[in-house]
C-alpha cells in the first residue's frame, strides 16, 4: 500500500442481503401495519374520543387523530376523554409511536446516513489500493493462503478478501485484512479493489468452473497480475493455464506428492511441509538476482542455496549450463533458514 496509515479494520462495502427496494418495502409495511392496528383500536373505541370542532368521530377524523398523535403532532382538536381511550393511548399508541419513529429513524439511516458512510469509507480505501494482494474466496485454501502471508510478514491491510459469506469475511477481518461482500466474476466487483493495480491475486472460489470464470475475468481487466489458483480436478488444471493463470495448484496432488514422499524416506515429507510453510526450519523463497550477483554463479550465492533460475520466463536447474551465470533480470528459487528468511512485503508506489 502506497499510504501505511491506512487502518486493516475498514470494510471496503457489505453487500445488502435484500435489494434496496426490498428492504424500504418491508420496513415501510411494517410502520403501515402499525399505524393500521393503531387506526382499528381508536376506531373501536371511537366513543372515548371527543372532536372539539363538531363533536362527530367519523373514520377520516380517526385515520387523522392517528397519523397526528403517532408523528407527536398533537393540535388537540380531537383528544381521547375517557379513561379507556387514555389507557389505550398510553399502553397501546404510545410503543407504536415509538416503533414506529424508530423504523423511520432507522431507515434514514440505513440508507443515507450509513450508506454514504460506507460509499466514502470504500472510496478512501480504494485511493490507496496499489501493490495489494486480491484474494477471491476465503474457504480452507483461501485463508490458509492469508494466514501464511501474514506468518510471512505481509501487512493485512495489504489484503483484500472477497467473499459472499459473511462467516467467511468476519474471520478475515479478524485477521486484519480489508473485506468485500461481493460477487468474484463480475467485473464492477473487480474494479472497485483496483485488480489492476494489485501485485497478484489468489483465486480459491471452492468450485473449478467458478475459480476459471474469476481467472478470466480477472486476466480481461487485469493482463500483468500474477494469478495463483487452486483447482481440484486435473482435467481442469490445463483450462485455468489458458484462462490466464501463472500458478495453478492442485491440492489433491500436493498431497499425493507429500504421501509418495513418505514412501521413497521418511524425512522427505516433512523436508517438502518445511519448504512449503513460515513455520518451518528452511524456507523456499523468490526473488530478483542482486546487482552484486550478476555473473556469479546460482550455487555461489550467499543468502541459501539456489535451487534454480527463471530466465526470460524459462526454469533452468542447478545442473544446467545457464546456472553457470546469473544475468540481470533473472529470479532465482533459493532455499534458506527459516529464521533468516527475508519478509514478504508488499511492492509500494
């Protein structure tokens, strides 16, 4: 994030459970059914009612000795004169008066108040979203991914979770990170988290068709964001390459490597979980080749051992002649302790 003093705990939008004009419906027709009650039980008991002007209850001076003592209007012209019709006023009227100024008074809220809060509180947030990462989905896989990020040491205020589970988003907001109830394959969802300015985006929607239609989406607004996704189904692994994704990851096969490991040592399973967590003893880390370190060899370098070098977007192993000589602009795979790994930060602006 280009701004540090932007706080994890904000929200960047909650999506409503009803449309709006859901919501206004059953909130009014709730405040009518009162005022409806309230009408019947003054028509009722009309006969304890005295209309100073012509001494004549009819429905309409009902309907409007009603709406006038709800709202605490009051003019007088009509007032309840026996003792019923103020016991009525008293017990009955009086707490629909007040729920009724409540619903009112809460609607205003909800839907001015509150949502312009929210609106500028979105906007504030977006206007320092850049170098952030985006994660779509927060089942298993999806905040796991978040937990070791920020065991790794990345800000939480640097990810931003999108979820339509509200279970879902409390925990990551718990954790610290920004939320967003909102649809993942809809493009307007996208722009207002400033895809195309995040550093990468982790994709785990709990369905492969789903998780594809994000990566697309996202590849459509988005076309040099890293993508990481996790598919379930091999058959689906070559579809999310073409979506556009760079990483996809298959947790059904992760574990079958871990469990084939165990068979050919005993040690080789665990050695893999270290590489693969911050918890760990060693750490398996990505990085740019350092000024210093051009022209040196992959197996010279200090910080661990290197393992192996992305060359103009081609892997070449320790063994292979291109290790021989590191070259400007080359990323390098190096394992190192894990108390000395470097911290995962986020790219500023």
């Amino acid at each position: 994030m280009a701004d540090s003093e932007i706080k994890p705990r904000a929200l960047l939008k909650r999506a409503a459970r009803l449309p709006v004009w859901a919501d206004v419906t059953l909130r009014l027709g709730l405040a009518f059914v009162l005022i409806g009650f309230v009408i019947l039980v003054h028509w009722l008991d009309r006969a304890g009612l005295k209309d100073n002007v012509d001494n004549h209850i009819s429905f309409l001076d009902v309907v409007y000795f009603t709406m006038i003592s709800v709202t605490t209007t009051g003019f007088g012209d009509i007032a309840p004169v026996s003792d019923r019709s103020r016991l009525i006023e008293s017990v009955l009227v009086t707490p629909v008066r007040v729920a009724v100024i409540f619903i009112f008074v809460g609607t205003a809220y909800s839907f001015v108040i509150k949502r312009t809060w929210e609106k500028w509180q979105m906007s504030r947030i977006q206007q320092r979203l850049t170098g952030h990462i985006v994660v779509l989905g927060f089942g298993t896989s999806g905040s796991e991914a978040v937990r070791e990020l920020v065991a790794r040491g990345t800000d939480p205020s640097c990810i931003v979770v999108i979820d339509q589970s509200e279970e879902s988003l409390a925990r990551a907001e718990a954790m610290g990170c920004n939320v967003l109830n909102a649809d993942a394959t809809r493009d307007e969802t996208l722009k207002d988290v400033h895809i195309d300015r995040a550093c990468s985006a982790i994709v785990s929607a709990g369905r492969d068709d789903t998780s594809i239609l994000i990566v697309l989406t996202i590849r459509h607004l988005a076309p040099d964001v890293p993508i990481s996704v996790v598919i379930r189904a091999s058959d689906n692994e070559l579809l999310a390459r073409q979506a556009g994704a760079n990483t996809v990851i298959n947790p059904v096969s992760f574990a079958g490597l871990l469990l084939a490991g165990s068979c050919s040592g005993p040690h080789i399973s665990s050695y893999l979980a270290d590489l693969a967590s911050s918890s760990g003893r060693v750490v398996l880390i990505e990085r740019p080749v350092r000024t210093e370190e051009i022209g040196v060899p992959l197996k010279d370098i200090k910080d661990g051992v290197g393992v192996r070098i992305y060359r103009d977007g081609k892997p070449y192993g320790f063994w292979d002649d291109e290790s021989a000589s590191l070259r400007a602009g080359d990323l390098i795979v190096v394992i190192t302790q894990g108390d000395g790994r470097p911290p995962v930060t986020m790219a500023s602006d």
